[in-house]
C-alpha cells in the first residue's frame, strides 16, 4: 500500500516560492568578476496537482490536492556545490573590503588577474585611493557629493557595475578600476592626473 504523504499548506507553499525566487535572484546577482565558472540553479515549486488516480485535482475527501510528487519534493531546492561556493565567495570578499586593508587585498586580486597590471601599478592605485578615500566604502565628500573608495562622481555611476554600491566595497572597487582602464588605461597614469589637478 503507498503511503500518502501530508499535504503542504498554502502557506508553507508560498514561503517555499518566496525562498526559491530569493535564492533565484541572489544567485543571478552574483558579479561574474568574484569567481569565474558557470552557475547552474534548479528549483521546483510545489502547486496545486493532480491526485493520481482522480484527473481533476482533488484529493479523495474533495479538496484541492497540493502534495508535490516524491521526485519534486526532493528537487524543491538544488543548488549545486560549485555555486554556493561561488556566493560564499562573494560574501567574504565583500564582509573582507569593509576594512580599509580588506579591501586592498580584493583590489590587488583584481589589478593582477583581471587587469594583468604590474604592483608598481597598484602602488600607485594605493596612492590614489588613499589619498582619495582613504579606502572606506563609506567615504563621501559632502561638497561634491563623489561617494566611495574611487570616490565616484556622480556617485550613480557605479550602477552599471550594481545597485548596491552604496553598501558594497566590491561594486565600487569593481567600477572604480573600470573607470581608471577606460579613462587612463592604468592607475599610474590616474595617479599622475590626480596630483597635477587633485582629480582624475
């Protein structure tokens, strides 16, 4: 005799939907410059089924029958090891650039493996930052309104990089070299701008 399983209730079905479109989102939002692999992301929401047997969605005392298959209720959430890794990854890089010297060492990663820039190069990125930011994310010049460690200008700029670049040291360590390898091509050419007009 199969054993019927319980059936879930809507509200236990809308938190797993609301769970799955969460992890969904975070897992999309991961910036492909932390770690590079492919991301693979599966999730099955249970809904409203059809008994077997029955053909028309009630379960045999005439209610709406909601109980996920055994193959689904094992694929509710899969997430593949590689891609947790990927967002673990991410959270320390960012919890680790909340400190001034976190956040050189995510940007000196940067400059050599994205970048291929020499560590004369990112002397001079030091140079420029410090004098700049002082390296805090936070940073923000009340006048100008520049905001972060690159001290961008407007500060809306770094949105190509990631709406959270008011609280993410990563996006703005992120934009800020884009910026320099566009504008200057390397952070010694931006430092040199930087002490003939005190901006680059």
């Amino acid at each position: 005799m199969k054993q019927k399983l319980a059936p879930l209730r809507p509200t236990r079905v809308r938190r797993l939907s609301l769970f799955a479109a969460f992890m969904a989102f975070f897992m999309m939002a991961v910036e492909p410059t932390y770690a590079s692999g492919t991301l693979q992301f599966y999730v099955t929401i249970p809904n409203s089924q059809t008994a077997p047997g029955t053909g028309d969605g009630q379960g045999l005392d005439g209610a709406t029958d909601i109980t996920p298959s055994l193959i689904e209720l094992g694929a509710i959430k899969t997430v593949d090891a590689s891609a947790m890794a990927l967002v673990s990854l991410a959270a320390r890089q960012v919890d680790l650039a909340r400190q001034p010297e976190g956040a050189k060492e995510v940007a000196k990663i940067l400059t050599t493996t994205k970048y291929q820039w020499s560590d004369a190069q990112f002397t001079c990125l030091d140079q420029l930052w410090t004098r700049e930011s002082h390296w805090n994310y936070k940073a923000r010049n009340k006048i100008s309104g520049a905001h972060g460690i690159a001290q961008a200008l407007p500060a809306t700029k770094m949105e190509v990089v990631g709406t959270d670049w008011r609280t993410n040291p990563v996006t703005q360590i992120t934009w800020g070299l884009k910026y320099i390898e566009e504008r200057y091509n390397t952070p010694c050419k931006a430092w040199s701008k930087f002490k003939r007009s005190n901006w680059y």
